[in-house]
C-alpha cells in the first residue's frame, strides 16, 4: 500500500519547523547533530549552549552551537594537508 502523499509532506513540514527552533532537548540535539548524549552534552557545555530549565531537563541553544563548530571549520583542501603534517611528526 502506498503512503499518503499529504501526510508525507506534513511530516516533512514538521521537520523543517523542528529544524527552524532555536532551543533542543538533548534527545533532539542529538540527533540533528548525530552524536551521543554524553558527547552532546560536554561539547554544548564547552560551547555556552546549555540552559538548564529544571534538575532534570536541558535545553541546547542551535545557534550558540553552530558557532561553536565553526571555529573548526577546515578550509577546503586543507583537512588531507594537515593529516599528512600530523603522521609526519
């Protein structure tokens, strides 16, 4: 049986919005940014995106996270150079 065309693009719709927030719960964090809880949580730590709302549940902040990230952002090219460099010393 084949899926319902308008209820595969109001999920997809969904997505998009849920993509657009601003403010993830871990669970959502991790999958966007396809890492492990501990992992997640440590480097958002590291990046100031971290709101504690209760003992028990954490929002992280997308866009203090990106711009974590961009700071190791590698230039094209560059990612085989510096490889080659480190198996050198």
């Amino acid at each position: 049986m084949e899926s319902n065309p308008t209820i595969k693009r109001r999920e997809q719709e969904n997505s998009v919005r849920a993509l657009r927030r601003e403010y993830f719960t871990v669970k959502d964090a991790g999958i966007i940014y396809d890492m492990e809880r501990h992992k997640l949580v440590e480097i958002a730590n590291e990046a100031g995106a971290i709101y504690k709302v209760s003992a028990n549940y954490i929002l992280i902040k997308k866009s203090l996270m990106d711009e974590y990230f961009e700071q190791f952002h590698v230039k094209a090219g560059r990612y085989r150079e510096d490889k080659e460099s480190d198996g050198e010393s």
